[in-house]
C-alpha cells in the first residue's frame, strides 16, 4: 500500500451515471499511484441510477488505496456531493480537494496543487485553463463560458477560470467555504469564490490543459436545457452577495 501523502490529502470524486468510464479512471488512479504516495480518495455517489454504486464499492474493497464511498439516495448535483463529502467523510488530512470523475487535468495537476498548497504561501488553488493556449473547449462550450463570464460578480473577476473541475484547499479552509454554499449544481462554484474572496483566502491559479479525450465531454450542464436554471442561480447569488451570506 502507498505510504502516507506527504501533503496529507483528501481527493473528494463526485460521480452520477458513471458506469461507462469508471473502469477506465480506476486504472489511471492505480497505474499513477503505484509511483507517487497516494491520498484518501472519496468518492460521492450522486444518485446514480445504473451500476456507478457496485463498481465503487467493488473498487473500495479491491484496491489497495485508501478508498471511502459515500451515496446520496438521490441526484442533487456537483456541488451538493462535494459539500456532503466535506460535512460528513470525516476528513483528517491537512488539504481537500476535488476533480471530475474523468481527471480531466491530469493527476500530476493534484499532485502539483498540492505542493503549491503546501508552501503555505495560499489557501486554494484552482485549475486555470485560460493561461494555455491550445483548445480547451468544444465551440458550444465556448460561447456559453464567455457568455456566463459576463454575469460573474464583479468581487471574483480576477478568477479567469471559475468552473474548473480541479480545486483544493487547506482543510480549515474549504470547511469555512463549503459552510457558505447554497447552490447545489451549476454556479456552486462561483459561491466558493465569494466565500474565498470575502473571509480572505488566498488563491492560486494553476495553468491546465484539459485532456484530449475529454473536450467533447460526457455529462454535466446542457447549455440551452439548464440555462434558466443558471440564470435563476446567478440572481440568488448576488442576492446573498449583497446580504453578507459569504461573509465569515
């Protein structure tokens, strides 16, 4: 069994519906993980109405990492899942995080997000793909991302890459953060950055290049299906914005 993680770190996995390419992120997670120490991987059961449940659980009792499986009874998104993972996994470690169930910037880039953390010269760290400059993107994606970008909240345009799927914190950190979202799904992340900017967290943006393999994507937000819903989120948002909900 891989030794204990220098960083000390927790690596929070939502996954729903993801019968199709488990297999295939299990791999990637024992080849690089035979070389490099490994963190307590959680991984979050959003829900999943096919086999998502037994691979995980098969995966937890098979493997020699250290693996924890949390279910909800059913889907309430992205945000809701990792917001679970924090309030009930039972997290010792120093630094949390999370990634898409596909790492789609690589595991190097948790290793490397780590070790920026690990400096203490910062409290966050997110994946910024806007720094490379090779497509990042389908076009649909694209035009959605500049359009959302527009409605950002003026205290969080430094961010140029809000909706990453790689970010991780110093412990105490996220637990302050994740106390103050209230959105479950498409802008959860823009709440986590409010929280940050608000009670002071300092945050590093790490340059990524996503995978190939995962520019056209398997899931997560429909542009044209959720975009009312969207919508509905950013107005909450500045609503408790201008309330102080993300103030310590």
């Amino acid at each position: 069994m891989p030794g204990n993680n220098p960083a000390s770190l927790t690596l929070i996995i939502p996954v729903y519906n993801g019968a199709a390419y488990l297999p295939e992120t299990f791999q990637e997670l024992l080849e690089y993980y035979k070389n490099v120490s490994a963190p307590r991987l959680i991984f979050v059961n959003d829900g999943s109405a096919d086999a998502t449940q037994d691979l995980l659980e098969n995966f937890a009792r098979q493997s020699e990492l250290l693996v924890t499986v949390l279910s909800l009874p059913t889907n309430s998104g992205k945000g809701n899942a990792i917001k679970y993972a924090i309030e009930h996994g039972e997290i010792n470690t120093s630094l949390v995080g999370f990634t898409d169930v596909e790492i789609p910037y690589t595991l190097d880039k948790v290793t490397e997000a780590a070790e920026i953390l690990q400096t203490g010269n910062y409290d966050l760290v997110v994946a910024d793909r806007t720094q490379v400059h090779t497509q990042q993107y389908v076009w649909v994606r694209k035009i959605m991302a500049t359009l959302f970008r527009l409605g950002i909240p003026r205290t969080i345009r430094s961010i140029h890459d809000t909706q990453s799927g790689l970010k991780l914190f110093r412990t105490e950190t996220a637990r302050a953060i994740f106390s103050r979202v209230y959105t479950s799904r498409w802008v959860f992340d823009l709440e986590i950055f409010l929280a940050a900017h608000h009670g002071g967290a300092r945050v590093f943006q790490m340059p990524v290049s996503i995978k190939p393999m995962c520019l056209k994507g398997r899931g997560g937000v429909a542009p044209f299906k959720h975009a009312w819903q969207i919508a509905k989120d950013m107005g909450l948002i500045y609503r408790y914005e201008r309330q102080g909900k993300y103030n310590p």
